[in-house]
C-alpha cells in the first residue's frame, strides 16, 4: 500500500501563506481607488483607501491565485513569441484611479484591427468558461480592463479568458460604449471621490450596498472585509479604526 504523506501539503500551504503575508507587508496604498475595487461595494472601496484589515486569503484561494498567474504568465509569454505583445503590466491612471493592465497588444496585427489596446486576463475553471459563452463575460472584468482603454484614451478593451484547465483561451474585444460600461467607470469613480470627501471632512463612511450588477456581492461570506465592517454602526467601525491607528 502506498504510503500519504500530507505533510508535504502543510509544508507548501505555509509557505504560500508565508509568501502572501510578506507581500502584503511589502506593499505600500496608493491611497487611491484601483481599477480591480470599482466593482467592490462603495464602502469597501473607502475602507481599503484607510487602510482596514482584509479577512486573510485561505490556501485554497492562495491557490487559484498561484494558477491565475501561471496562466497569465504563460499567456503573456504566447503574445510576445508571435509579435503581439507592446507591453505587460502597464500602470495606468484615471481620473485618480489607478491599475496595470496586464498586456498591451496590437490588435491591427489580428484581424479585428482595433488599434493598440489593453487586454485583462482571466483564469477560469472550465464549467465557467461554458457559461461565459453561453452567456457573457463577467461584468466586473469588463468595468476593469474598461478603465485600462479610458485611461490610454483608446475606445476598445479586450478580456481574455483562459481555462486554468487546458489553457483553452477566447479574447473577446469590446468597445467601451458597450452596455453603457464607460458610463459605469465614470459613475463609480464620482461616487468614490464624493464618499472619501465625506469620509476626509466629516468623517462618515458609506452604508454597506451591495453591487446589484455583482450578485454575489451582497453575500458577506465572499465579502473582502469581515462582516464586522459591513454592517456595525459608524462609530464602532471608527473606533477600531482609531485602535488601529487609521483615524488621524
């Protein structure tokens, strides 16, 4: 009989939390929105701004982000092997809200001929790959890579999506008019700028609203933050953030 040994396991899980810790550690706020948060709910994106605590990322998420950026990685790899690749990681900003798109390609080389645009790449398991083109792609990945084109001043984007499975890949471009997500950008960003004004002269935080475009957004066991900072009255929230040394 063959022996299993899981230690092996605990072994690498601690080193990818180790790792995880280290690079949060290392990273330093902006103090700006970034363009991954504009789906996240209003008071989510405030406090990530201040600085309160997210709930600690598990192995098995830790993992998929490890494989997210495997594919990503070998993807960005393929564009520059074929001459489509300008650039990779190209921070950008926006009207103060900022990102890094995760490739610059030269679609007039392709056959959509869209220009030079920015591609957001995502990993997915293959039974969301199905509804995807069944359906259509994520909401909250177009509003990113959206934000890329406008802050570039191009009017297409492109999401990539690849299977974390079999590196299946489908770019779908888009132009930024498209279902009114341009629209969506600059509405969310006023919001953000307006709330942190609240928060910065009066000190009020947003309620706790979930994004109706991102259903799952209202349930707080996939929340960012734990439900403490969703739900609790204003002055507990300031009180921990004034323990955490947050509050000037």
């Amino acid at each position: 009989m063959p022996i299993i040994d899981s230690s092996l396991n605990k072994f690498i899980d601690d080193n990818l939390v180790a790792e995880n810790e280290a690079r949060e550690h290392e990273h330093e706020s902006s103090g700006k929105l970034s363009a991954s948060m504009l789906y996240q709910p209003l008071r989510f994106q405030v406090l990530k701004t201040i600085g309160a605590p997210r709930k600690k990322f598990d192995v098995y998420l830790l993992g998929k982000f490890a494989r997210g950026n495997q594919c990503e990685d070998w993807f960005v790899a393929q564009l520059e092997k074929v001459g489509l690749l300008i650039e990779t990681q190209k921070k950008v900003e926006y009207r103060d809200c900022i990102g890094f798109a995760d490739a610059i390609v030269d679609t007039d080389k392709m056959f959509s001929k869209k220009g030079v645009i920015p591609h957001e790449i995502k990993s997915v398991n293959n039974a969301k790959l199905k509804r995807i083109q069944a359906t259509e792609v994520d909401y909250h990945y177009r509003l990113q890579a959206c934000l890329y084109a406008l802050a570039m001043g191009v009017e297409y984007y492109s999401v990539v999506v690849i299977s974390g499975e079999d590196l299946q890949r489908f770019p779908y471009i888009f132009h930024i008019n498209d279902n009114s997500i341009a629209t969506d950008v600059e509405k969310t960003i006023t919001a953000y700028q307006e709330a942190m004004k609240n928060w910065n002269e009066k000190k009020i935080l947003p309620p706790f609203m979930p994004n109706h475009k991102v259903p799952w957004t209202a349930d707080l066991k996939y929340a960012m933050f734990e439900e403490f900072w969703a739900t609790a009255p204003d002055t507990e929230v300031i009180k921990k953030l004034t323990e955490l040394g947050l509050v000037k």
